[in-house]
C-alpha cells in the first residue's frame, strides 16, 4: 500500500521511501522516513495534492510523489501536535 492509498483521517507507518535519486533525498530531507508515522489531513477539491501530518508539521505532497511511499496502514490516536497519545494501558 502506498501513502496514496491511505484516506483523509488513516494513519500509516512509513515501510520505505522510493523514487528517483533526487525525490527520494528530498523526502528524506523533509522527513518521511522508515518507521515514521504519518496521518492524512486533508485532500484538494480535485484530489491532489494531499496534505500529511507526520512529526508534529503538516505537509503537503503530490499524489505522484506519495505513490512513492509505501506504507502500512496503522490505528494511532494523535494529539494536535501530531505526536501519539498514550492509550490508557500505557502502550503507544
């Protein structure tokens, strides 16, 4: 599955990042990387671009640049700062 795939309000945990040398630095750079966990906010009117929350700031990516990014789904509760709640059993 893939960061495109997730719906407005899935959360996913980042399995790896691909592309082309230049994207896929640039990805890194903002900060998708392995085990990183990113929940979809919002989606244009038209569909793309999308807009991602991951280690507390929203980003907004192109639909061809999340098909890049494969993910698994996940069920996280996130507080507004984008970092995970912990649950009531003390587990993240």
């Amino acid at each position: 599955m893939t960061l495109r795939d997730l719906k407005v309000g899935q959360s996913g945990r980042v399995i790896s990042v691909g592309g082309e040398k230049g994207l896929r630095r640039r990805l890194l750079e903002m900060g998708i990387t392995p085990r990183t966990l990113v929940t979809v906010k919002k989606t244009a009117p038209l569909g793309d671009p999308i807009e991602v929350l991951l280690r507390g700031y929203v980003l907004t990516l192109r639909l061809e640049d999340a098909e890049k990014i494969t993910v698994e789904e996940t069920q996280h509760d996130l507080c507004p700062c984008g970092k995970p709640k912990l649950r009531q059993d003390n587990t993240l």
